[in-house]
C-alpha cells in the first residue's frame, strides 16, 4: 500500500474533510492508520504518556523512538513528528535537528509551533526542501502550566495577528497550518483566505481538517482537566478497569491459566 503523500493531502482542500489524529505507541498507529489521513506524532506524548506537566521537557531523542514505531506499524497515513521545545532556536538546530528527525524516523513532515519570530525559519527549511508544517494559536509548548491557556481570537487585534501570520507562513513554504484553541470565526476566515489546508484542534468545525489527541478521545483525560473541545468517544479506562479485574481475580483463584493456556 502506497502512503499518502503532501499533495494528497493538500488535494483533499474544499473535497472533504481531513481527518487526523495523534498517535505515538506501535499498537494504536496500527489500530488507527486505516480511517485517518494524517497520523501526528505530537510531542504531547509528555504528558500523555510520560505523565510530565507540559511539553517543554521532550527531547528529539523521544520523539525520535515514537516517531520510528509508528511510521514501522504503519503503511497509508500521510506521518507528521513535531519538533519539541527549543529544537529550533536558530535556523542552523532546525535544519539539524529536523534533518535527524527525518532520516531516524522516516515521518514526511516536522511540524513546528510558530510565531512571528519563527517565520525565518519556517522559510529556510522549506528552501532546503524540509516539508514543514506550522501550528498557531494556542502553542503548548510556551506554557509550564496548562490552566493557563486562553482561547484566542477574541478581539480585532489578535484577529488580524493570527490571520496575517498565517498568510506569512504560507508565504513562507508551510505545507499545513495548526489552528489550536481559535474562536471559530477567525478560523474559518483563514481556512478560507489561505490556499493550503488548516488543520483544527478547538478551533471549529470550518477547518479544513480535525485533530484530536487520541487519549483524550479514548477517554483517558479525566473529567475536570478535559478541554471543552474534547469529545470522547470511548470510555477505555473503565474497559481496561473490567479486564483487569477479571484477570486479577482469575488469577488469585487460580483460574488462569487453565490448561487451554498452559504447555504440556
Ligand atoms: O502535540 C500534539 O498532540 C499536537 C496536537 C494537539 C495538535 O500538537
């Protein structure tokens, strides 16, 4: 099976909705990759698997290891791997860093989560042929501290900072743009004044895509720190809960394992 490619991607822009999601572990990619076009090996696996506070303390080193099992578990999903806090400083640690990136894990794209000042950088990799995807709005890696974050796009100025910026870094060769935690009339007008697809988390359903993190999904997020945005699908903890229950209980009765589990 041949993977998605960028201009897959772009193509589906005003045909049908994309569909992304994120994924980190061998196992879920594979579960997942046949009803998604992008798979995103987020650098929220700090907190999502690691149990760290933020993102700012993923290393390339994490992200290299989930990014190779999932592009190895997978065949068709377009991969994109985000480049973690501080792994793009100045142009010449970015190209390094997402040059290693790229070649380690074989993922199609970085993304990074830019603001005016990452412009430059965006355009220097694209130029040295980096397919690089940008993500505005709420950026998670600048806050210690998640309560912290705000919707954005609420009054004229932040309306016309987010728009311009995204026209600068389409002009600036990104292939994508992250819209997170956008009031849902900004987001639809820059869906609808960029030529490139926007990509939604939190930012309504005129995006041109939606991504959301697959534990939330799942049903992993507990109740009081969910994000309004969050839809959860599944209740997997408590599935988890029942099987492991049963598993305990069989085996402090010595159920298991019974002969149909054991060698002779
Ligand atoms: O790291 C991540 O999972 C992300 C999504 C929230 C878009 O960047």
């Amino acid at each position: 099976m041949k993977r998605l490619n960028i201009t897959n991607i772009q193509d589906l822009k005003n045909k049908r909705p994309i569909v992304c999601l994120t994924s980190y572990t061998a196992s879920f990619a594979k579960t997942i990759e046949s009803y998604i076009d992008i798979l995103l090996v987020g650098d929220s696996l700090g907190t999502v698997i690691y149990g760290m506070k933020n993102t700012q303390n993923v290393t390339l080193e994490l992200m290299k290891k989930h990014g190779r099992a999932v592009i190895k578990s997978t065949q068709r999903p377009f991969t994109i791997i985000d480049m973690p806090f501080q792994s793009f400083r100045n142009k010449k640690d970015a190209y390094n860093n997402a040059k290693q990136l790229l070649a380690f894990t074989s993922c199609q794209s970085i993304k990074i989560e830019a603001g005016q000042r990452d412009i430059n950088i965006i355009e220097y990799l694209a130029k040295k042929k980096i397919n690089v995807i940008s993500h505005i709005g709420v950026r998670p890696q600048s806050f210690r501290d998640f309560s912290k974050i705000k919707i954005l796009g609420r009054n004229s100025y932040e309306r016309k900072r987010l728009i311009n910026l995204a026209l600068k870094l389409q002009d600036a060769g990104s292939s994508l743009i992250f819209l997170e935690c956008i009031v849902e009339d900004v987001a639809k007008e820059i869906s609808s004044i960029i030529d490139i697809p926007t990509i939604g988390i939190g930012s309504g359903v005129n995006c041109d895509g939606q991504v959301l993190v697959i534990n939330d999904l799942l049903g992993f997020n507990s109740d009081f720190s969910r994000p309004k945005f969050v839809k959860t699908y599944l209740n997997m903890p408590s599935q988890i809960k029942k099987a492991v229950k049963k598993f305990s209980q069989e085996v402090r009765m010595k159920k298991f394992p019974s002969k149909k589990y054991s060698y002779k």
